[in-house]
C-alpha cells in the first residue's frame, strides 16, 4: 500500500501504542505483505493489552517462554497482560496464556536503541499442536545477502488499520555499513553491532504493531530466528527496517530462559 511522505523522519519502536521518540524513528506493521496461512507461522505471537488488543508480536521459543522486543515488553504487566497463540486471524481468540515473569535486557537503552530485546514467561505450559510451535533462535551470526521473512500483525499503511491477518514480508539482510548509507546521520547513529537492517522491496516494510515479531530464515532442518523486529522509518518508506541481532544477544537469552537454540546454521 502507498503511504504517504513525511518531511521528518521519525523514528519508532514498532509497537501499536508507542509515543513519539526523536525526530527520526517510528512503530511498525506490516504494509506491502502478504497474508499469512493457517499455521504457518506456527511460533507467532500477538502480545495483548488487559482490554486484549494487539499491541506488538513475539515468538514462542519454548514451552514456558516467549521472545520480543525490550520496546514491548518494558510496557506489560504480569496479571494484566497476556499472550495469544495459534491463530493466524487476531479476531480468532486462539489460545490465551498468562505472564508470570516479564524480562528486558539490563542494558537496553529506549534512547540509543540498543539491546531491544525481552523474554516473557507464561503462567502455564504452552501446548503445542499443528497451529502452535516453537522456533529454534540461530547463534550464528547472519551476513548480507540472506534472504529472511519477517511477520506480525501491524499496521499495513501510516496511518492506517490494524491487519486482523497476520502479514509476512520476504526481506534482504544487508550489512550494517551499507544500512548506515541508506539512512538519516541521525538514523545511522543509532546501528550498533546488536542490530541489523533488512531491505524490503520499495513500498513495502514493517509498520505500527510489528514490534517485537520475528525475521526467520529457512536452513535445510526448517526455519530459524536470527532477529526481532526493533524500529524503523514510517512504514514502507524505503528505509532498512532494523531488527534486534539475536546472536549477539544468545547468552542472556539462555541464561534467562529456557528457549530452543541452533549452533550451526547449514
């Protein structure tokens, strides 16, 4: 979808509640993607409100534990906000779990976007089936020039409505220097070694909502998280979107939960 242009550039976490930050960064949802199947993001997660709204993603990375952004989960509540699993349609109530513990990396910073990273743990176990499975997180760092895809529940223009399907958008990892080149010295300034950019096709990106959700990428045992959707320039602006580099973020991640890891990637 087109949206429209902006003589600023803001800068976002992508979360669908989110106050402005700086003059150059923004929330995402998906704009340009493609609807998703039934179960086929089986490790997808819409992170609710008490009123249960979607208010940013996540991604099922054990039995007991779900992965996002610092940017979500620094704004949730244990005994108020919940986890939603195994449904593709947000208007399908799909199974609810309650939070018991909410992490965020100790050193992330709202004002630099560094360490956008969080782990939620649920009241109960997570049931698996067909429609609701974990996704193993990769240790390996990714290079440029991996095809991914990202997926959420955001908005699909700015401003626009909340997608009721879940959206996916096939993506380009590029490397951080050439990311730099592609946006604002003020934007530029913000990429660190625990982000990485993804270039989607002109017109098309994540939006208001995304936050939090997982980029994936398919080696030959299936697929693969390498990155959590961080911020990012209103949507589809033609702007690398920037994620969370889950390598550089394996060790915390381990030594606060119980999630499924890969060391290789073949």
């Amino acid at each position: 979808m087109a949206v429209g242009k902006f003589v600023l550039l803001f800068l976002i976490p992508l979360t669908a509640k989110c106050a402005l930050i700086s003059a150059t960064a923004i929330d995402l949802r998906i704009v340009g993607g493609y609807s998703a199947a039934p179960g086929q993001f089986p490790y997808q997660v819409s992170i609710q409100t008490p009123e249960y709204v979607h208010d940013c993603g996540g991604s099922i990375v054990s039995a007991s534990w779900i992965l996002t952004s610092a940017v979500c989960a620094r704004t949730k509540v244990v005994g108020e906000s919940t986890a939603v699993v195994g449904s593709h349609l947000i208007s399908d109530t799909g199974s609810r779990y309650d939070l018991e513990r909410i992490e965020i990396h100790p050193d992330y910073s709202s004002k630099a976007f560094q360490h956008d990273v969080g782990l939620m743990k649920t009241a109960t176990l997570i049931v698996f089936t067909d429609l609701v499975q974990p996704i193993r997180i990769a240790t390996t760092k990714v290079m440029g020039d991996i095809e991914a895809i990202a997926s959420g529940w955001g908005t699909l223009a700015y401003p626009g409505a909340q997608a009721d399907n879940l959206q996916y958008l096939p993506v380009t990892i590029i490397d951080n220097e050439l990311c730099s080149t592609l946006h604002t010295s003020t934007n530029a300034a913000k990429l660190h070694s625990g982000a990485m950019c993804a270039q989607p096709v002109r017109g098309t990106g994540m939006c208001v909502g995304d936050t939090g959700s997982p980029l994936v990428t398919k080696i030959a045992s299936g697929y693969v998280q390498i990155g959590v959707v961080s911020w990012g320039v209103p949507c589809g602006a033609n702007y690398p979107d920037v994620y969370t580099r889950l390598s550089s973020y394996s060790d915390w991640i381990a030594n606060t939960s119980d999630a499924f890891f890969i060391e290789k990637m073949q």
